[in-house]
C-alpha cells in the first residue's frame, strides 16, 4: 500500500547550479523542509560528490557557465543511478523536456519557480523512493519464497493459532485443522510436517472432494494386488494430510481410527494388519459437529481428531493484515512475471481494504495477480481491480443518516453526506453509485473516506 502522505522521508538532494543566489535560495528551501542538501557551482565538483556520496535527488541546471548541464545526465547517472535527476532550466521548452527525458531526467523545473513547486516534486521523489525501498526490502526477504510461508500476521488470533501449531508439531498426536476455504489450511498443515521431527520423512496429501469411495480407500491403503502402495504406507515415518476430511466416506472411517488409535492399518482386500509410524494432519472447512449429528461423521473420529485441534481465522476476521499480505504478494507477483510495479494507488488499496473476502487469502491472492497482468503502470489503481471488487467499497458503511432535505437548517456538508449515503444504499456498486452522483470511482472513494472519518470523530465524541 502506499505510505501515508503524512510519513515524511529526508531525502539526500544535491544542488547544481552556478548561480550562488539560486544555490542559496534551493538550499534554504529544502533544508526547512527537512532534507539534507549538498549544493556545487560545477559539473566537475557535482561528479565529485556522486562519487563520494549517494544522493536521491539531483537539482541540474542547463546553462552552467559555457557548459551544457544536460551533456552531463549520463556520467551523473553511473555514478547514482538510483538517483532521480531533475532539469532547472530558464528556457523551458517542449524540445528541452524531451531530450533531459531521453538523456535520463525524471523532471523538469522551470525558472522562475515558486517554493511550492519544488516542494511538491521533491515530495513526489520522496514518495516514489519510500515505494521503491519498500519494494527491495519486500523483495529481498521474500527471495524465492512464497509471501504466506512464513505465516505473516499482525492478528494476535492467528499468531495464537501459528505459535500453538509449532508447539504441537513435535508431537505425533493426529491435528485438525479447521477453517474457510482460502484461509491456508493445506500450507499450516504442510508447515506442522516441516516443524516436526518428521521433516526428513515421507509427506502425502490425500483430498476427499469429488472421488469415489473405492478411489480413495485405494489411494489410501494400496491395493492387494499390483503395484499400488497407499498413501498410509507411503507415509511411514513421515506425514499424512488428509484434506477435507469431513467428505471422508463414513465406511472407511473406521480404518482410520484404527490407524489413529492403535497405529496399524490393513491393505485394501486383507485382512492382516499392519504397524504403521506415520503422523495425520487433517483439514476441514465443513463443520463436523452438524456431519456428526447428521450421521456423515463418526464422533469418536470427531473426538480423536479434534483433541490438537487449530483453528485459521478468516481474512475478514484480521482486516489488518491486508495491506500487508497484498504488499507481499504484489512484490512476489510481480517479480514471477517480469513486471516493475511499486505499489497500489490509495484508492485501489481502500477498495482492497473494504472487502469481506470471502475467498480468504487465496481469493486475495488471486485479484492481486489479475491486478498484476493488468497493470502497465507504477501503481495498481482502480481500473486492475476486479469490477465486482468494486462495490465493496460501500459494504460496512453506516446505513442512511435522519432524512434531511435541501433548505433544511443544517450545515451544507450534512445534505451531501446523506445524500451519498443514500445512494450507496440504493446503487449495486460503487460504480453506479459513481455514475449516479456524477463523479468518477476515485474521487467517491475519497469522499468515502471523509465520510469514515466522520463517523469515527462523532463517535469518539458521543
């Protein structure tokens, strides 16, 4: 996400120009801002200093004595070329601006020049530069590593559930794993293997869904003939998930208490069983408690699995981790398919932020990478989201205020939020209600905010 205006960073900023009355001027003007500045009359004295010091942003004045300031873009740019260079020119020109652009310069500045125009360029570099370093620092520590792998979180729900999962993970008692799709049942469950004295052994995932009772009870115990060896045998010395086990069939459930409870098995078609070392981490989205009053789940098989029970909370049950998680998986994404983007757009990461997600994190995962594909620019906006993403935006809003009408002795700015309340209500996405009130996705998503910041100051003053 981006960083908040708020957040200030001081850049480095080197000043070139050869006029001593300029140089002061942009020193003065900078250094009050914050920053720290290094200013020279020369090309030679500028080369000089890149070399001796990194800078972020390089203020390059054309005309230096009978010099041409834009000759030297180049030499200034292999010495900093994380740099960004930006031209000051007194004949600013279209001509001029394009051939500092093709030579390397991010900018131009025209004189004379009002101190709020340089402050908001250098406030521009500033917040490209803190997405830039937020993208390396991502980068860097995800290397070739999936975002979820290490279980990122700042929830202190499923930071619980994660610290119980190592502890039980030297065990070789059976888990259960239960949570919504998308959550990362299957990653915990393949996490507990790793953690376990059991890493160096056999892993093998067996999923319930969509197969025959005869398919799995073969995948799991092997055949009596042929070569097939199960998915329990396999496992020996090793673990075995078993993914969605609330679609298990119920006459196989039997075997597998068998294999939890007195750790033998039998091969399918015989009747000798047999020791087996293998540890079983299950996972469930379903609710076992209504299969077993249903009949569809055996209770002591409920009650054995369930003793290490983990539960993964929704993603809309620790909306603080989005920003983070879609970071990660914008920086990852991104470099798995060759793509230089820094960051999502501040309306892009609102609507991120007012999903439910009901997909959970696979469904997050899922738009960032269609976001990925879509984007051709530095930040992903609005327009890379899904249009069904889109109307999340209004969800969790509160609902219409008191029926105010025009002429009404209330302040102007109470009309406007009732009526956009209203219309949010009425209109199926943020969108349409967009539409309706004449005004684009982006700029309602601002007035949206405004609105949530009210809300949170009348309550704190209730």
């Amino acid at each position: 996400m981006p960083s908040d205006p708020s957040e200030f960073r001081a850049l480095r900023i080197l000043v070139v120009d050869d006029e001593d009355h300029i140089r002061v001027a942009l020193t003065m003007c900078l250094e009050t801002d914050g920053h720290r500045v290094v200013s020279v009359g020369t090309v030679e004295a500028a080369l000089t200093e890149t070399a001796r010091q990194a800078f972020d942003l390089i203020f390059l004045d054309v005309r230096l004595g009978t010099q041409n300031g834009l000759d030297f873009i180049k030499p200034l740019l292999g010495e900093n070329p994380w740099a960004r260079i930006v031209v000051i020119t007194a004949y600013a020109s279209v001509e001029t601006a394009v051939a500092a652009m093709k030579l390397g310069a991010s900018d131009y500045l025209a004189k004379p020049f009002e101190p709020a125009q340089l402050l908001l360029l250098t406030q521009r570099v500033s917040e490209r530069r803190q997405l830039e370093q937020k993208v390396e620092a991502l980068q860097k520590a995800l290397g070739a590593m999936d975002p979820e792998a290490d279980f990122p979180t700042s929830s202190p729900i499923l930071r619980e559930s994660i610290e119980f999962a190592r502890r039980v993970a030297t065990a070789s008692a059976p888990v259960l794993i239960h949570g919504e799709r998308g959550t990362g049942k299957g990653r915990l469950a393949r996490a507990i293997h790793e953690w376990s004295w059991r890493s160096q052994g056999p892993l093998a995932t067996v999923s319930f869904e969509g197969r025959t009772a005869d398919d799995i009870e073969t995948e799991l115990f092997g055949a009596a003939t042929g070569a097939k060896t199960g998915a329990v045998a396999f496992c020996h010395g090793g673990t075995l998930i078993l993914d969605e086990i609330g679609n298990m069939p119920l006459r196989l459930q039997p075997r597998l208490l068998t294999l939890l409870r007195e750790r033998e098995f039998e091969r399918q078609d015989q009747f000798v069983r047999r020791p087996i070392d293998v540890r079983v981490v299950a996972t469930s989205s379903s609710d076992l408690q209504r299969a077993v009053a249903m009949g569809q789940f055996r209770e002591d098989l409920l009650v054995t699995l369930s003793m290490t029970q983990i539960d993964i909370p929704a993603l809309r049950q620790r909306p603080e981790d989005v920003p983070m998680l879609a970071d990660r998986y914008l920086a990852y994404l991104s470099r798995e398919h060759h793509r230089t983007i820094l960051g999502f757009s501040r309306d892009a990461a609102f609507v991120l932020k007012s999903h439910s997600w009901p997909g959970n994190i696979r469904e997050l995962r899922n738009v960032v990478e269609r976001a990925v594909l879509m984007c051709n620019s530095e930040l992903v906006g609005l327009d890379h989201l899904p249009a069904d993403l889109m109307n999340a935006a209004g969800n969790g809003k509160p609902a219409p205020g008191p029926a105010y009408q025009v002429g009404d002795l209330v302040p102007l700015e109470i009309i406007e939020q009732t009526h956009i309340r209203q219309v949010l209500a009425s209109a199926k996405t943020l969108r349409r209600a967009a539409a309706i009130l004449g005004v684009n996705a982006s700029a309602l998503c601002r007035k949206l905010k405004r609105l949530e910041a009210g809300a949170k100051n009348d309550d704190q003053l209730a």
